[in-house]
C-alpha cells in the first residue's frame, strides 16, 4: 500500500494542511457511518494543530476523540496526555466531542488494563489515527527497548501496560492491532532529528516500532513532515 509523504518548510503549513485532512476524513465518516473516531498523541508538536483543529465547523457532538497512549498519572499532571487534549482540543466547537479515556482509577496501567481494554473493546474502525515518532523510533508508548514491547506488537488487545527503559512513568498504550484498526494512519514529525529518525525507519528491513506502521500494508500511511527553515 502506498505510502504518502507530504514535506514543508514550515510547520505552520503542515498544521493547516493536517487539519484540512482530519477534518474531511471526520466530516465523511459522521456522513456515512454517522459517527467520526479519531485518535490523537501527545507531546508538544501536535499542540497548535489541537488548537486550529477545536475551531473547525465540525459535527463534533458526532465525534469521539482518544488518545494513542497515555503516561499512568493523575489528569492534573502536567505530564499528562489527557491533560494536554483537554486543554488544546477539547475547547471551542470541540468542546461537545466525546473523548474516551485510556487511564482508570488503579494504581498502575497493568491494574487497571482490563478496565481500559473493556472500555476500548465498545469502538469500532477509527478514521483517522495521529501518530507521533521518537528519536529512538517509539511511537505511541511502544518504545524499542520496552519489556512489554513484543506483546504491544503482537497481542489482540485494545491496550498494553509499558513500563519503559530510558522514559519516564508507566505508560499505557494502544496496541499495533488496534492501531492498525483504522481507515487511515498519519505520521505528524517536525525537526530535522525527526526526518533523520524518520528515513532510518523506513529502511526495508527496520525493525523499530514505528517501521510496523510506516512499512505495512494493511492500512494507508499520510506522512507530513516539516523541517523549518533556520
């Protein structure tokens, strides 16, 4: 399946065009499945397109929002992820969007995954999933050197506890099967190390954790990279 890479010079054009996408392929899924599920990540980069997209003329009342993975904290940390959604996404016209959240009242992520997974269990295909991409080659919290790395990238579960090796806080995770249970996957980098990470995991034979979903061909792969300019 063919792979879409999309290149900028500046993030600001890459936020505008990944909103214009996101927000045809959720006006198209509430026209023909009466509901759009879209799944996000958290860090810094996605932040402004959280803010241009709360503010388009979305059915967002028809619209379910999730995270691809989550640190096992408190929301009011601000190291959350659900934190940062609520914060940048969930405003304005998103405000009435639907959001499903991957944390529970337990104490770590592996207490609390039969909880999450039954939650998850409920959603069908996504239309659009957002991913994110380390430097050492993680997406969502599927990093390369993770205990619990094998069993994020084969099991048929929803979600996965992680604990990672070099990150900090436990982490759950939407699995590789469910994130492959999607209509559409997106890669959204910015920086030249995200490039560099970028080009070494689309080699033939990677085996990092963001090749399974850059190099498969189950589900179409949109890759919108910005380098600025200095």
């Amino acid at each position: 399946m063919t792979l879409n890479m999309n290149k900028f010079q500046q993030s600001d054009t890459l936020t505008e065009r990944l909103t214009q996408q996101i927000s045809q392929i959720l006006l198209e899924a509430v026209a023909a499945r009466g509901h759009g599920y879209l799944v996000v990540s958290g860090g810094r980069t996605p932040i402004p397109f959280f803010q241009q997209l709360a503010t388009q003329d979305l059915p967002w009342a028809q619209i379910t929002v999730l995270l691809a993975d989550d640190r096992w904290l408190p929301v009011q940390h601000e190291a959350s992820n659900e934190a940062l959604v609520h914060k940048h996404l969930l405003q304005h016209k998103a405000a009435n969007a639907t959001f499903v959240s991957l944390l529970s009242e337990h104490s770590t992520p592996t207490e609390g995954l039969a909880e999450v997974n039954k939650r998850l269990a409920a959603l069908p295909c996504f239309d659009a999933v957002i991913l994110g991409m380390g430097e050492d080659g993680h997406t969502a919290s599927l990093f390369p050197e993770s205990p619990q790395l094998n069993e994020g990238m084969t099991t048929t579960n929803p979600a996965v506890a992680i604990t990672p090796i070099h990150a900090p806080f436990e982490r759950i995770s939407l699995s590789k099967t469910r994130l492959l249970n999607s209509h559409a996957i997106f890669f959204h980098l910015v920086g030249e190390a995200k490039k560099s990470i970028l080009e070494q995991a689309m080699q033939p034979n990677a085996m990092l954790p963001a090749s399974a979903f850059l190099l498969q061909n189950q589900v179409p792969v949109t890759v919108m990279l910005a380098v600025p300019e200095e």
